[in-house]
C-alpha cells in the first residue's frame, strides 16, 4: 500500500512548546557579585487537572529573570566587547614596552630595593651577605607585584574609557 502524504509523514511527533520568556538584568552597586535566578512555572491548579490531562504536562518553566547583581567598579559588558576589550589591552601593553618604558621602570626598580634594603640594613647592621640577597629578591619580586598591579589598573581604565564602558 503506498503511502498518501509520501515524504510529508513525521517520522517521530513532536509537541510544540511556547517560548520561554527569558529576561536578562543587570543590578549594579550590589553588595557582592552573584546570579539571582527567579523562574514561573506552568502547575496544574489541582489533582483533578492532573489526572484530566494524564501528566503530559509536568512542572515547567515558562517564564525566568536572571539578575546579576555587580559591585561597583567591576565593567560590565556583552561577549564582543569582551573580546574587543582583550584584544585592545594586549595592543596597547605591547606599546607601553618600550626599550625607554623598560629602561625607567628597571630604575625604579633599583630604588625601591635600595631604599628597603638600607631600610633594612639600619635595623640589622650585621647582616649577612646571604640575607641581602635574600631580601634583595623579595624586595624585586614585590616591586615587580606592585608595577604589574598598576600598570594593569591603569591600562584597564584608559582601554574602558576608549571603549565608553562603565
């Protein structure tokens, strides 16, 4: 027997869902950042309901409120901006390393580990060659801690300026 509709037929039915409706907040100058999310749900009002439709409905959302919820001074943006954001802050850290820039910041570098250094040196008179130089890497490291923190600061406002982000 051939069949009717031909290749028309439905090879597995389907049932066809309203749209979800989904609705994105943003909450800023929140205590702490996190995702509030409040959901409404199709029930059934009793048991009779229930039993009439034969479970083909069960709990389900239909409706759903995400808030998220921003400290204030965190930047809020969409994926392509995020992208742009990155792509700016590696361009523009690739134009503050100049053999200038890098000559300088090791300056200062010199400084700040001499100044903690005989800082240092006058609390403890004798001490130890080994314990400069023991110091003398920490005061680095931390000097380094403290340059990369700021620059990082400073390049992240000046490229959210560019970009008009708040």
């Amino acid at each position: 027997m051939s069949n009717l509709w031909g290749s028309y037929q439905q090879k597995k039915p389907t049932v066809a869902k309203p749209a979800m409706d989904t609705k994105n907040v943003i909450k800023e100058n929140a205590s702490k950042n996190q995702l509030v999310t409040k959901g409404t749900y199709w029930v059934y009002k009793n048991d009779f309901y229930k039993a009439l439709f034969g479970f083909a409905q069960k709990h389900e959302l239909i409706k759903q409120t995400k808030t998220f919820e921003v400290e204030n001074g965190v930047l809020v943006m969409t994926p392509d901006q995020a992208k742009q954001f990155g792509a700016k802050m590696k361009a523009e850290a690739k134009a503050m390393q100049t053999p200038e820039a890098m000559a300088a910041a090791k300056a200062k570098g010199a400084e700040f580990v001499q100044g903690k250094l005989t800082a240092d040196m006058q609390k403890n008179p004798k001490m130890s060659d080994a314990q400069k130089q023991k110091l003398t890497k920490k005061y680095a490291a931390e000097f380094q801690k403290q340059v990369k923190a700021q620059s990082m600061a400073q390049l992240s406002q000046k490229v959210a300026a560019e970009m008009n982000l708040k």
